[in-house]
C-alpha cells in the first residue's frame, strides 16, 4: 500500500526548493527585517530554468526576514534568518543558514547554523549547493548534509562576508 505522500510525489513539489515557505516580510510586518519574499523569488529564478535533477535537489526551505519564528526556520531542513551584518560598504541584508531542523512524533530539533551569507549571494549559494548534492550521488538531502558536511561548511564560508 502507497502512502498518500508517495502518489502524490509524483505531482507535487512539497518537498523541494519550488515550495519553499517565506514570511510576510517588511512591506506588511513591523518586526521585518529583509525581504524574505523578494529573497524566495530570487532563488526560484535562478532554479527556473534548471534541469529536474538540479530543481529537485535541495530540500523545501524555509525563510524568516528576521530572528522571529514566522516560517518557523528553526525546523527545515534548510532554515535562513534574517538579519543585517556591517561591512565597509554599510549595512547589508544577510541571513544565517541552517541545516537539519527536524520536528516530527519523538524529535524535535533547531538546525545547526553554519554561517551567514548576504542576501544577493543566495541564489547562486543554493544552486552551487544543489549542484554539489547532485554531483555527491547522496538522493537523501539529510544524508549528503551529514556525509558532505565539510563540504557544505566550505560552500557557506566561500559565500559569506
């Protein structure tokens, strides 16, 4: 007997990247701090016109403009909160990535954050990463964080400030 969630595989992407979850963002909340949406859009244009395989190959993500829980970040498997970090050139929206949340019956996990990357850098970090987990032969996104781990560390300190 299949589950509901493996016909229905066949016809939704409720588990990759195209239904990632962003928050309202700063044009409707108070609290907002970057453009959690306009980032969603950023990152969906630039998986467009990518091949099934490389679309397919990052987990649902979820984003939060700022350190409230409103996409409830913490618990994805991929998790970006937002929050603005100083350079030479002034402030700038960044976001801190995290990986392996988990909330489930018996488990309940925040991610591990692994650093923080600038908001115009995360597309290209998530494709870079989308291709790196293709070209790693891992299927399962938990699995090629655990194995790939140094990997991904590496890919986040090459995109951060």
């Amino acid at each position: 007997v299949h589950s509901l969630l493996e016909i229905a595989a066949g016809f939704s992407s409720l588990f990759n990247i195209e239904n990632s979850v962003a928050c309202a963002g700063p044009t409707i909340c108070n609290f907002g701090i970057n453009d959690s949406q306009e980032l969603l859009l950023s990152i969906l244009e630039v998986f467009k016109n990518q091949s099934d395989e490389i679309r397919a190959a990052l987990p649902r993500t979820l984003i939060s403009g700022c350190p409230n829980s409103c996409s409830q970040h913490q618990k994805g498997l991929i998790g970006l909160t937002g929050r603005k970090s100083r350079t030479e050139q002034g402030m700038v929206p960044t976001y801190s990535i995290s990986f392996n949340g988990k909330v489930g019956p018996g488990v309940a996990r925040f991610g591990d954050v692994y650093g923080n990357i600038p908001a115009d850098k995360i597309p290209a970090f998530f494709l870079e990463l989308a291709n790196l987990k293709v070209n790693s032969g891992y299927t399962c996104f938990t699995e090629f964080t655990k194995e790939k781990e140094a990997d991904i560390k590496g890919l986040v300190s090459n995109y951060s400030l």
